[in-house]
C-alpha cells in the first residue's frame, strides 16, 4: 500500500471511532484526499472537523429525539380519543340492543298468555262439541231403536 492509502485508511478509521457513519466517514476522506497535500490541515484541525460533524449529529438527534416524542404524545391522544369514542359507541349500541331485546321478551310473553288463552277458550269450544255430538250419537241409536220398533 502507498503512504498516501495507508493514511487515507487511518483517517476513515478515526473518523468511525470518532462516532461518524460510515457514508459520513468515506465522504469526508474523499474530500481530505482530494484537497492539495501542502500539510497545511494538522492532526487538530482534522479534530476540530470532526467535532462539529459530531455536534451537527447530536444536535440533529436531540431534534429528531423530541419530534419523535411529540409525534408520539399525539398519536397516544389520537389513540386514547378514538378509543373512547368507540366504548362510547359500543356502550351506546348495547344499551339500544339490550332494551330492543327487553322490548322482545315482554311482547314474547304476552302473545305466550295471548295463545295460551285463545287455546284454552277452543278447549272448552271443542269440550262442548263433543258432549253435542255424544248426545246426538245417542239420539241417533234411540231413532233407530224407535224406526226398528
């Protein structure tokens, strides 16, 4: 390897041990590499470099961190307002079919004791048919003794 990729690897190096991405890294040494070689940026000046890149990248996740924390107290009160209005809802749609069944039941039972009445008062009707058609039958065979006498 020549001096020139020897410290082009160093410096990706220090740049990754430095807390810098990779892509960031490989960047940065492109850039370095490319730059006329008159050794006019020393070993502080690279430091001095790289802890901005650093502070860019802290202050970036501290925006993101609390972005991140907003978005996330919103979508928890969208979260919690959408749930309570659907219990609401669901409360609302039970306490309607609970009482349409209530409401059922009652009229269940009465057309019960309705039917039960109706069927008892043919009982009795048809009680009283058969006691005619008995007396009749008897009349009949006494007509007939009679017609035979």
């Amino acid at each position: 390897m020549t001096l020139a990729m020897m410290n082009t690897h160093k410096a990706f190096k220090a740049l990754q041990l430095a807390g810098v991405s990779d892509q960031q890294a490989e960047a940065m040494v492109e850039i370095f590499t490319e730059m006329p070689q008159d050794n006019a940026l020393s070993r502080a000046d690279l430091m001095k470099a790289g802890e901005g890149i650093t502070g860019s990248i802290k202050e970036l996740d501290v925006r993101l961190t609390g972005d991140i924390r907003e978005l996330d107290i919103r979508l928890t009160g969208a979260i919690k307002e959408l749930d309570k209005r659907l219990s609401g809802a669901i409360k609302e749609l039970d306490d309607r079919l609970s009482a349409a069944i209530r409401e059922l039941e009652v009229r269940l039972t009465n057309l019960d004791v309705r039917l039960s009445s109706e069927i008892k008062a043919v009982d009795v009707r048809l009680t009283r048919v058969e006691a005619r058609l008995d007396r009749i039958e008897k009349d009949i065979e006494v007509i007939k003794a009679d017609v035979s006498a």
